[in-house]
C-alpha cells in the first residue's frame, strides 16, 4: 500500500489544522438552488442559508448551527453534504486554496469527511501542486478506511500526477487495479499523468493494457482517446494513430468533437495534412480548436496558402477567431518574411479586441526582425512591458521566451547595444539555450563576428553552462566563416563530431561546407560533402560556391552536373551560384551558354540578379562592349548591382568614360554606397585626373559617405593579427618593415616593377613606392613570414579587394618563400604559390 513518505508515522486530522490557509475569508459561493435543497434537510436551516448574502456567512451558518453541540447522530449525513457543496462550488470556481481552507474547516469541527469530499479537496491539491497538503489528505485517507473508494483512488492517482510524482501515482493505480475496483477513469487518470509528463510511450503502453484486459467495463472512452491520440502525434507514429481512429469509429466515438479535434491534431502533427484534412471536412460538428488545427500544421509545415484559405473561411463562416488562430496566420507570415502582412494582421486581431499571448508577441516581433521593422519592434516591446513582462506572478519560462524574441529583433535590426543589454540583464542562470543562440547569430550576421565566437566560447565555459544546440554550431560556424578563421572552424567541428550532432547533421554539415570553403580550404569543404548521409539542395550549392570563390569553375560545374542527375531542383539561386563560379574561373563561353538556355532547358527565367552576375563575366574578361550591349537589351530596368559589375570592370581595364556612364546611373538610382564613389576616385586617379579624384573625395564628405578603412588580418600561431594602412603598432613592427624592405629588393632583381597606379595620393614616383609597401596585406604577409614554420599555409584575409600592386607584389615573393599564400579579399581567393595564382588574372 501506498503510505506517503514524507509524513509522521502517526499522522492525524490535526497534521492539516496547521497548515497556512487563511480561513477568514472565502470566495466561493454557495449553491442556493432549490435543487439542492433535499427533503431530509430541515425547511427552517434550508431557509436560513438561501437567505445567506455571502460565502462568510454561509459557512457561519454551518459551522454555528452544526458545532459539536448539535446532535451528530441526526445531523451528520446532512452536515457533510453542505461542506462538500461549499467545497465543491470553491473548486469548481478555481479558489482552491478556499476549498483547502474549508476542508481543514471542516475537520477542526470534527466532521468527517466522506467519499464525496476527498476527490474535490485532492483536485484543489492537484491544481495547486501542493504535494505536502495533499499527502496528508492521503494519510487522513488512510485512516478513515476509504482508501477502497475507487472515487478517492482516482483522485489520488490524479493529485499525484499533476504534482510530478508519476511513481506515487502509478503506484496507486496499479493497487487499485489488483484491488479489482479500477473503472475507466482510473485508467484514463494514470493515462493523463503520464501526458502532463510527456511520456508518450507509458500512454501508448497503458492504452495497450487497457483493451487488452478484456474487460466490457474498462473499455476506452472518448477521454481515453483524447489521452492517447496526442501521444501518438508527439511520437510521429501516425500508422498507431490511424488505428486509433479506427478504434473510435468502431466504437462511434468519431461523433464526440473532442475525439475528432484529436485526431485531426494527431494526422497534422504527422505531417499527414490530406488524412487531416479528409477527418476535418467530414466532421459533423467542428469548434475554433478543429480549425485552429488545420490553420496551426498548415502554417507550421510552409504550406501557408492552404493556411490562409482556412483563415479566411473562418471569417465567412463567422467562426469565432481566438489567439491561437490569430497566432497560427501570424507566425505563418513572418515564418515566409512577410513582416507588414504579420503586423496588419496583429493590428487587426488587436481591434477584434482578442488578447495576445506569448506564441503571439513572438511571432510579431519574428516579423519585425525578418524586415528590420525597428520601430514597430520597439512599440511590441512596449506592449510586453506593459502587458506581461512586468505582471506578478508569470511564468518565467513565457517571459524569457519573449526576451529572446526581443533579443534576436534588435540584433536583426542591427541594434546589437540594445540586444547585448536585454542579454546581459538575464541572470546566467535563467538563460537557456535560444537566449544564446540569438545573441550569437546576431553577432555572426549583424554584428562583430569575433564577439560571437566569444559568446560562443563563453557558453562553454561558465559555471552554468547550456550545451549548444544545431542552430548554436551553425551561428558559431557562420562567424568563423566571416572572419576565415580555420583554426577554430575545425575546433568546432570536432566538437560536434564529439557530440554526435545527427539529426540535424544536414543541417550543420552544410554550415561546415561553407565556413571551410570561406576559410580557404576548400577540399576540407568537399570532404564533408561526400561523407553527408543526406543531402538538400543547399549542401550542393554551398559546394559549388566554394568550389567558384577558389576559381575551380570546371569543379563546380561538375558538382552542377551531379546535382542535375541526382534529382534536385534547379531555381534561380543555382544558376546563380554556376554564373558565379563562371565569372571567377574565366569560363566565359560556359557561362553564356548556361545563361542563354537557363530559361529553355530548365525554365528558370533569368532576373537582375543574373545579369549583373554576366556583366560581371563579361567585364572581368575585358569585354566591357558586350557587357554594356547586353545592360542595354535587359528586359528590366538595371539594378545597382549591374552598374557596380561595369563599374567594378572599368577599374580594372582602366575605362574611364564608360565608368563615368555607370556612375551617372548609380547616381540617378541614389545608391550611396562608399564602394561606388572609392572605385570612381580610384579610377580617376589611375587617369591622374587629381581634380576629379578631388571633387569625388569632396561629395563623399559632403553627403556623409565614409570610405571604410582597408585592413588585413593573418592567422598567427596563437592569435589572428590585423594590419591597417602603415601601421607600426605591433611590436614586431621593425621586423615587420625591415623583412618588407628586403623582400621588394630581392624580387625587383626578379623583375617585379611597382605599380604605382595603386598608390592613389599626387606625389612622385618614388614616394608611391614608398606608400605601396605600407599596404595592409604586405604587413600581413611579412608577420605571416616572420611567425609560421616552414610549409605552413600563410592566411590572410582583407576587407576590401586587394591592391593590383599587392597581388603582384605576392606572386613574386610566393617564388623566394616555403609558404602557400592564401589570400581572401572580398571578390574571391587567391592562393598564391611558386610564382603563380589561382585567380589567372580573373580577379
């Protein structure tokens, strides 16, 4: 028998007269309805109480007039009766704590408790999860001889269950059952504690036990089936929910709405929205919650038309709208990015006068963050501080979801101070694993990559650290891949081989093959992509980026042609990607036939976007005249993106009146971009047209443009190093230059002549020399040098494109040096060995 173990051994009524319950005031009302007015209770007391304005005073009624003075043996039963009404309609109103008071009330009166009062008192325990309270009710149980009372039982199963303490409850359930006075609520109450605890498999393993004992009486009702059938769909096991509900159209039990709410819910949680679908139309009667299920799995699953075509009968039908509906048509607009549609539907669901909750206010704030709705964001955060982040008495685990939601907006909108300080306002402890998550994707995208390796680290390392989920690793692996940093790309690649990341190893695999391919290793990228089990459309594309941004066009193209052969889809970004990798490798004539036939042969009609990746080809081959023909043939109006390609083309093949065309452009498109004037001023100044570069310089000050600062970054053996434009403050600077000085000697002997065409300033010659080899990326490569043993790769990394003079400058010291140069700039990688790169001049 079941005895709980954290009371005295001789536990007593007066154990429960000591509990903190205030009793001088109660909120529940009593029943005056005739109908419970019976003929044993005597018309004059019946009369007294129905006069009773209030709670207090009913229960001064019953207390006064059947005190231990009345007579017991007459007025025991009839007692009983008005305190378990009293108890009963507190329960019944949600005052638990009342009820508790009444029923201790009630025993310091000396009145005993029967089968009718137990079940009440322990749902109020339940409800409060008051475990102590309601493990003395069970020892009170105990010793007034009900604990055979299968009404008591049930309670106790049920008390136990919504207190967490399964093994108490089951171990009251199976007593019953060998007692041999389980009915089916008994069952169906130990079904729905193992459901409050998400043990799916104990439901599924329960209901089995249930039809198998044969029993006429214990047969499964329809709150069986409610129990039972979210199990299934927690589980995915749509095949076990299908028999399921077959069961219940046996047993017609498919009428009840409850039944069939569940079962649609159990197929859309499976994915299997056509069985959902079939059950939801065939339904007789259907509430908000059959649609809300329909609504919620369509949205969930991406299939968002279908999702606002229910929405939408909903409103003609007249079916009243709830949060859950609101919430579901919400969260589907901002899962798509359509951020203004998500807020004019919240807008509207906030005149419909229906209160947001939770799942609410974070997919608004979803939508804000997908379009950089700042303002808007702002005035969603407002309303959560007015209308639950600062209520007494919420659950924490809701408010912190909000704040995430909160976070990962102003990250999105670029407002990283704001977001690192909702952050940092979380107690350590209370930060969870999303907390994270957001703060260091919103580094890695928005933000400064190195502060989110930081983070990253950080959350490994600290007293309370949270394990790192799939999302974790890819925002970690995505700020590697920002700053080209191998060394700790590989660390957390080992890491997730430790971990075992495998069901969402697509997933993370494919932010592996970007970061390596970004950080200069590109065969390490390959590597990852033949051992993948599975395989989406994004792991191919990621390869062949990688493979275009080396110059191994032939390779990418060869990744295209198994990517056809193995059945995946090509869309626009693909031809994207094979456009790019065209352009980079010099493959000109590839590249225009794929381009010529992507819409014949695959359907995929070619936008801006391609075009400017032609111009792009075209340009970077020196046929600046075709690739202005073909500007001038797009059957749309050219981005600024296609007028930065020609731009960037003309820098390069020197084109100075054709570079003044794409600037007038760019400038009737009001692009303000600080790259579009630096390449202008530095055309101009390759032309020594110093005036020219003078008033580019004097309309980027007047309109505010700021040209950003060149600057390099190489790995060093224990930390990455940045140079700037002449610095000398690194300590290893004299070294620096002196190692610098001599190497532009020995490859001058070699043939090497300064471009000074590079060195942007009007002075002489000689000083433009002098000016050169203060470039950010030769510092870098001379600590590279100065720091790496024999053999071992030099990375560097530069913000801008490199400078014509420094690719030179490299490509001779690559023959006089034991180190591969691998150089990213932000066009492409150049790897740089025995006088050669791997750009071919197609840079």
């Amino acid at each position: 028998m079941l005895v709980p173990s954290s009371l005295p051994p001789k536990l007593s009524e007066t154990t429960l007269l000591h509990f903190p319950f205030k009793t001088t005031s109660f909120f529940a009302f009593f029943s005056s309805s005739t109908s419970l007015l019976t003929a044993s209770v005597p018309s004059s007391f019946a009369h007294l109480l129905k006069q009773c304005k209030s709670c207090i005073k009913a229960k001064l009624v019953v207390t006064g007039a059947f005190s231990p003075s009345a007579d017991p043996t007459t007025w025991s039963s009839q007692v009983v009766f008005w305190w378990n009404n009293l108890i009963k309609r507190s329960v019944i109103l949600g005052h638990h704590v009342t009820a508790l008071a009444l029923f201790r009330e009630m025993l310091r009166l000396n009145w005993n408790p029967d089968g009718y009062t137990y079940p009440y008192v322990l749902k109020g325990c339940g409800e409060l999860q008051s475990l102590l309270f309601g493990e003395s009710v069970h020892a009170v149980i105990l010793t007034s001889g009900l604990d055979s009372n299968v009404f008591v039982c049930n309670g106790l199963i049920a008390m136990y269950g919504k207190c967490g303490m399964l093994g108490h409850a089951r171990q009251e359930f199976d007593e019953t059952v060998v007692r041999g006075i389980a009915d089916v609520i008994s069952w169906n109450s130990m079904a729905a504690a193992y459901v409050q605890k998400d043990e799916d498999r104990k439901v599924l393993d329960l209901f089995d036990s249930m039809v198998s004992s044969n029993n006429f009486e214990l047969r499964p009702d329809a709150v069986s089936l409610v129990n039972v059938l979210p199990a299934s769909a927690s589980l995915g096991a749509w095949k076990r929910g299908k028999q399921l509900h077959g069961y219940a159209i046996r047993r017609c039990l498919y009428e009840d709405v409850f039944v069939g709410n569940a079962i649609v819910d159990m197929y859309a949680k499976c994915k299997r929205l056509d069985d959902a679908n079939k059950v939801f139309e065939r339904m007789e009667v259907k509430d908000v919650v059959s649609w809300n299920a329909l609504v919620t799995a369509y949205s969930q699953i991406g299939q968002f038309d279908e999702a606002l075509g229910l929405f939408k009968r909903m409103r003609e039908e007249k079916i009243e709208l709830n949060v859950v509906t609101w919430s579901a048509v919400i969260a589907g607009y901002a899962q798509r990015d359509l951020g203004y549609e998500a807020l004019d539907v919240f807008k509207e669901m906030m005149l419909s006068a229906a209160e947001p909750n939770v799942i609410t206010l974070v997919s608004v704030l979803s939508g804000c963050a997908a379009i950089g709705a700042l303002l808007q964001g702002k005035e969603t955060h407002c309303y959560a501080i007015k209308r639950m982040l600062s209520l007494e008495g919420r659950n924490p685990e809701e408010d912190l979801m909000v704040i995430n939601a909160l976070i990962d907006m102003y990250a999105k909108c670029k407002e990283m101070k704001i977001a690192q300080t909702m952050f940092d306002s979380i107690d350590r402890r209370d930060r969870n694993v999303v907390t994270w998550t957001v703060m260091i994707g919103g580094y890695a995208q928005h933000g400064d990559a190195n502060d989110a390796l930081e983070l990253f680290s950080a959350m490994l390392k600290y007293e309370y650290f949270v394990i790192p989920n799939a999302y974790t690793i890819s925002c970690a692996l995505v700020a590697c891949a920002r700053l080209s940093s191998l060394k700790i790309g590989r660390q957390i690649h080992a890491y997730v081989l430790r971990q075992g990341y495998e069901p969402t190893m697509v997933f993370v695999a494919n932010c592996l093959i970007d970061m390596y391919a970004k950080s200069g290793d590109a065969d390490a990228a390959r590597v990852v992509f033949d051992n993948m089990s599975q395989r989406n459309t994004v792991s191919w594309t990621s390869l062949m980026t990688g493979y275009g941004m080396h110059g191994r066009g032939a390779e990418a193209l060869q990744i295209f042609d198994e990517m056809r052969g193995a059945g995946f889809p090509i869309d626009g970004v693909t031809f994207l990607v094979v456009l790019y990798a065209c352009s980079h490798s010099g493959m000109v004539d590839q590249g225009m036939n794929y381009f010529n036939n992507m819409n014949g042969d695959f359907g995929v009609v070619p936008g801006a976007e391609h075009y400017a990746c032609m111009v792009d080809l075209l340009g970077r081959a020196g046929r600046l005249d075709e690739a202005m023909k073909l500007i001038e043939d797009m059957p749309m109006e050219p981005t600024s993106v296609v007028w930065v390609a020609l731009l960037s083309a003309c820098r390069v093949h020197k084109n100075v009146d054709l570079a003044e065309h794409a600037a007038a452009k760019l400038s009737e498109l009001e692009s303000d971009n600080d790259g579009s004037y630096t390449l202008m001023s530095n055309i101009y100044a390759n032309a020594r047209r110093w005036k020219d570069v003078a008033q580019v310089r004097s309309l980027m000050k007047h309109s505010g443009i700021r040209k950003r600062p060149g600057c390099s970054w190489v790995q060093g053996k224990k930390e990455t190093v940045t140079f700037f434009v002449g610095d000398r403050s690194h300590p290893m600077s004299e070294k620096i230059y002196n190692l610098l000085e001599d190497l532009i000697h020995r490859i001058k002997a070699m043939g090497y002549i300064p471009e000074t065409s590079f060195a942007l300033h009007d002075v002489d010659d000689e000083e433009k020399g002098d000016l050169l080899v203060e470039h950010s990326e030769k510092l870098a490569l001379a600590y590279g040098i100065l720091t790496s043993a024999p053999g071992v790769p030099i990375r560097i990394t530069k913000n801008l494109r490199v400078c014509g003079d420094c690719h030179t400058a490299m490509t001779y010291i690559s023959k006089i040096i034991e180190h591969e140069i691998i150089l990213r700039d932000s066009s492409r990688f150049h790897h740089i060995k025995n006088g050669s790169c791997s750009c071919r001049g197609f840079w």
